[in-house]
C-alpha cells in the first residue's frame, strides 16, 4: 500500500487477483489478454498456487468450477469469443452458487472480430451471459489502478452471496499502463474463514454436495427465487457508481470503462469553456445505478450516452430514466474509440450549439 | 448372530433410480465398496455426469459435485490440484467421456492428472432415449441410426482405453465388464488398483467397464447381457490395456489395431 508501481492494465489484474488471495488459475490464450495467463504462470507458484493452461476455455471455466467448489479463490480470464465459450460452466457456477471470478478483456466482435477494444460484450456481462434466470456481479474499472483493485471487491461479494463476479474490461484497459497503487494488504487465503459448503476431507462432517439441478417438481423455481432475493440484496448494498457535477448540470455524459474516460476528458473540457456538463460513471454495471441516475434526471433532461458499442449500455440508461429526459447516443463498435473532442462537440450542439 | 454381510458404507439409503438390468448400480457398489476398503471414504470426492448416473452425487456417500456435460475430468483436474489429499473420481457414460467431453478425457489423461475416471460404456445414450453413442457398434440400432450404425454416415466406434494407452500420463487402463458374477469381482479388482494407484500418486487411472442397457436396447435383461458377450466384448476386449506395472502394453501395435 502507497507503493506506486507501473503496470500494465492486464498484469494489474492478475496481480490484484492474487494478492486478494487467488490462488488457483485457469486459462487458454487469445488477445488481448495474454498477459494475465502469462503473468499468473509464474507469480502463482511463488505463492503455493496453481497454474494451468487448460485446453480450451471449456475445460479452464470447469476446472474453476471444481477448484472454487472447495472453497478456493480463483480466477480465469479470457476475450469475448472465449467468454462466449464458458458461458455454459459460468451458468453452472451460477446454479451450484459458486463464486468464481472471471475476467473479461473485451474485443471487437460478433465472430473472430478483431482484437481492437470493444464494450460489445454489454448485454452478455450484465444479462448473466448463459442459460437460465442468472446474474453476475461486474464491475467495469476505468484505469489500471482499479483494475488492480477490483479482484478484491470481486471476491469479498463473490463469498458473501456465493455467486459468480467478473471484472468488465477492453482491450484498451488491458494494454496500457498506468502507475498503480494497490488499496489493500496482500491476503493470506490460509486466514480467512472456512465454509459450509466446500468440499475436501472431512475429518467426520456430514458428507456435502455442489450441484446445480433439482428435479423435484416445484424446487427448481422455489431456488430461483432464493437467487432472486440474493440478487435484490446485492442490488441494494453492493452498487457502486462514480459521479462528477451532476448537481447543476443541464447535461449528463455517462459511459462506463473506457468510454468513460472518455466522457471525463469531455466533462472537463465543457466545464472550461462554461458548460454546466456533469458525469454518471457506472462502476457496477450489474447491479446497475438505477437510483443515481433516475434522481439525476428529476432535474437534468439532456443525457448523452457514450459506449464502444451499438447501444447496449442504453438500454440500462433508458431503463433507469424511464423517459423522463431526452438521451442521445454516441457509439464507436468493433474497436471504433471516441474522442474527447468529438463527444465535447455533441455535447455542445445537444446544448443549443454554445 | 454374527454379520457376514452388510451393505456398503460407500453407498447412501437413496434407492438409485436404475432400469432393471442395467449395470450401473452394479458399478456404483463396487466403487464403493473399494472406497471404503481403502479407508478414503472421508475425503473422497465424486463427480457425477450428465446421463444415466447423473444423480450419482446422490448415491456416493462422499462429498459430491454434479457438473456440466463431459466436463469431469475436468473438474476433477480443478479440484485435485487445489485438495491432493482428496481421492477424486469422475464417474461417465459413454457419450460424456467419448463425445462432448472427449477433449477433457484426453488432456487429463495427458497431464497425468492425478486422478481416476469410472467410464460406463454401454453403446447408447440412456438418458435421453437411446439414441447413437460414440461407441454404438456397426449395425447397432438406435433412435438416431434407425438402420444400425454405418462407417459412411457415423465413422467407427471409439475404443478409449487403447486411445488413450498411447499417452504417457496414462498410467492404467482396464477394460472390464459386469455381466457375469466373475466379471464383477474381475471388475472390482481394477477399481480397486485404480484407486490404489492414484493413493500412490502415479497418474492418470481409468477403468471402462462394458454395461449392458436393456432399456434402450430394447431387450430383455438376459438377452442385453448374451449382447455384451457376443457382441460388446469382440469389439472391446476385456483386460488390461496399460498398466504401471508393464511398461509395455501388453499387446503389440498390430493386435491392437486388429482387435
């Protein structure tokens, strides 16, 4: 803590993820997020963990499956095509309440796309991604530094709830470095508590089971809506939103990620040239700030949505505001990224062309 | 009165849901039972499939993970490598191990993973209603080659053992069968190694066992068991494929190949 270090947004989250106590990995390469396997093949063994490079995505999200159902802390990591691929365990985890962690360094798509930085995979991070009633806690870091830092938050709402979380990111956040500063002290895994639901010796207690099915009539749905309470808590005390002059504004940028980076640059450059411009930054995008965004549009009716995408993440606006504002959009897909100067020109033609 | 008998501890009071004739509960017994003579019931861990023994996490009386199809081997790979004082086993059927998990079943065989695989190969998908396995025989009907199996349309069956036999972290291999009482104790014998060798921490162990599946051969139990002996065991002999204890399979290429 107080170290500044440079890294690189990739590494940032491999080393968060193991300093929050990670200590088993599984993964299989595609750009571009190399080098959070690669980083983890070697920093894991130094601290008594597990590194494997799977054969396939498939297998990497299985292998969490059974490595987190004893109760250990793990990650894998992969790209959009590659998520797509282990949506089926995620779901599983999902069911079986497993917190797994997982990474997602999105790039262009549908398809192979390309490996440029994309925010596509929106509907698939924040709607569960795979199949049956689900949802998985993300959260979308802006900068190297709270990559390094969300693997934390990761876990601790992970075990709280038992369910899957994930960090949100872009090719972008991945590449680049930034000097990071961690917020917390290494966690020895060895210290935190045991679970009632983890698998492994005994030593006599009643014999346990990790399963994701139940055919008796009537069970399935009762569980469906347990999660469904799960999920209404998490909403409730585990949302977390970033927001910057939202209290005069006559204009509000919101973005998450990498898009609101960009939102910030053009925030300030409205501000400097007088422009009453505020910023909703999503830091959870599921759970997702309804609240900070339903009160912002009591009194801001011009909103101007930014995401590297083609609408998805306004959707979650318009469902927030719930047409009490006017929302434009500015979209960039498939490794398009927005400008500061050219969001700051909407900006000012959606404000009468000051 | 002294007990010369009693069920086994390795199994729960749940009635397993097996059709009459059918081998998997034979299978699941002597699991057990060799669990149990090894004293590692208390840190065993089973993996139930998608199939037949789906609700296999219901019968072992051990910690238990059901999961998504094919992919035990590899979860038994995630939970090995982070508890290596567990004794892990994932129990498949045919179309689990040789077909959506084929994949996992090869690269946990060749990472030598530490673990054992109980794979029921009866030629069928039971579960879902008979349709075609990726062991199915030439000319074997099912719901989905309605005319029995061809090369053109289906290609051959899978022989596992002798597939895996030529990867290194392979450790033992037996086939086995359950269809006469001396192939139950033959049968118990190899699960019994297997889980032994994986104690002794030598690698990759399988056992497959040939089960008869009345069902959805639509046969009678006696006529599914004359099946296996006429017609399963030719195609997939029965005997040890590989083992730590011969370096060399115990068959030439060529006899491999031809049998």
């Amino acid at each position: 803590m107080g170290e500044r270090k440079l890294m690189k947004g990739n590494e940032a989250i491999a080393e968060g993820a193991v300093r929050a106590g990670c200590r088993f990995f599984a993964g299989y390469p595609i750009t571009p997020q190399n080098e959070i396997p690669e980083y983890m093949s070697w920093r894991l063994p130094q601290v008594g963990g597990t590194f494997i490079q799977a054969e396939s995505e498939v297998a990497a999200i299985n292998m969490l499956f059974g490595a987190t159902a004893c109760g250990t802390r793990t990650m894998t990591s992969s790209s959009s095509p590659g998520i797509s691929l282990k949506q089926e365990g995620i779901s599983y985890c999902a069911g079986a309440r497993l917190p797994i962690f997982y990474a997602n360094v999105v790039r262009g798509g549908p398809g192979l796309g390309n490996i440029a930085p994309a925010q596509s995979d929106y509907y698939q991070a924040t709607r569960g991604g795979g199949h049956g009633d689900y949802r998985v806690y993300v959260m979308a870091p802006g900068s190297v530094t709270e990559m390094a830092n969300f693997p934390r938050r990761c876990y601790e709402v992970g075990f709280k709830y038992r369910i899957p979380t994930m960090i949100l990111a872009d090719g972008l956040l991945g590449q680049m470095m930034e000097p990071v500063e961690f917020d917390f002290e290494p966690i020895d895994p060895a210290a935190l508590p045991e679970y009632d639901w983890t698998l492994g010796v005994r030593n006599g207690r009643p014999r346990r089971r990790v399963k994701s099915y139940d055919l008796a009539p009537g069970k399935m749905e009762e569980f469906n809506f347990q999660l469904e309470k799960i999920y209404e808590e998490i909403a409730a005390k585990e949302t977390l939103c970033e927001t910057q002059f939202c209290e005069d504004a006559d204009l509000i940028l919101t973005g998450y990620g990498s898009a609101a980076r960009v939102c910030k640059s053009a925030v300030a450059m409205a501000r400097k040239a007088g422009l009453k411009v505020g910023l909703i930054r999503p830091i959870t995008v599921w759970p997702f700030p309804k609240k900070i965004f339903a009160e912002a549009a009591e009194k801001t009716k011009k909103f101007l949505v930014v995401e590297m995408s083609l609408g998805q993440y306004i959707d979650d606006v318009q469902l927030s505001i719930l047409g009490k504002a006017r929302i434009e959009l500015h979209k960039r897909p498939a490794g398009g990224i927005p400008t500061a100067e050219e969001v700051f020109e909407l900006v000012k033609k959606m404000l009468g062309g000051v | 009165m002294k007990k010369v008998f009693e069920r086994t501890k390795g199994l729960t009071e749940i009635p397993m849901r097996y059709c009459p004739g059918c081998g998997h509960g034979v299978v699941h017994r002597l699991v057990a039972e060799v669990l149990e003579e090894l004293d590692v019931l208390d840190r065993s861990v089973a993996i139930a499939p998608v199939g037949c023994s789906v609700f296999a996490d219901e019968y072992f009386n051990c910690d238990a993970i059901q999961g998504p199809h094919g992919r035990g081997p590899a979860i038994a790979t995630g939970i090995k490598r982070v508890k290596p004082e567990c004794i892990v086993f994932s129990y498949q059927g045919d179309g689990d191990l040789a077909s959506i998990g084929m994949a996992e079943t090869i690269h946990a065989a060749n990472r030598a993973e530490n673990i054992t695989i109980i794979f029921i190969n009866n030629a069928i998908y039971g579960m879902t209603g008979g349709q075609m396995a990726p062991t199915t025989l030439l000319g074997m009907r099912s719901t989905t080659s309605p005319h029995g199996r061809t090369v053109e349309a289906n290609g051959y069956p899978f022989k596992m053992c002798e597939l895996l036999a030529t990867l290194e972290g392979a450790v033992y291999l037996e086939r086995c069968s359950v269809h006469t009482p001396a192939n139950v104790l033959k049968c118990r014998k190899a699960i019994k190694k297997a889980f032994t060798y994986q104690i002794e921490r030598r690698g990759f162990t399988m056992v497959e066992i040939i089960s008869q599946c009345p069902t959805d051969w639509e046969m009678t139990p006696l006529n599914a068991i004359e099946f296996v002996k006429t017609k399963m065991i030719p195609y997939f002999p029965l005997g040890v494929i590989k083992s730590p204890e011969k370096k060399e399979s115990p068959k030439s290429k060529e006899e491999l190949v031809n049998a």
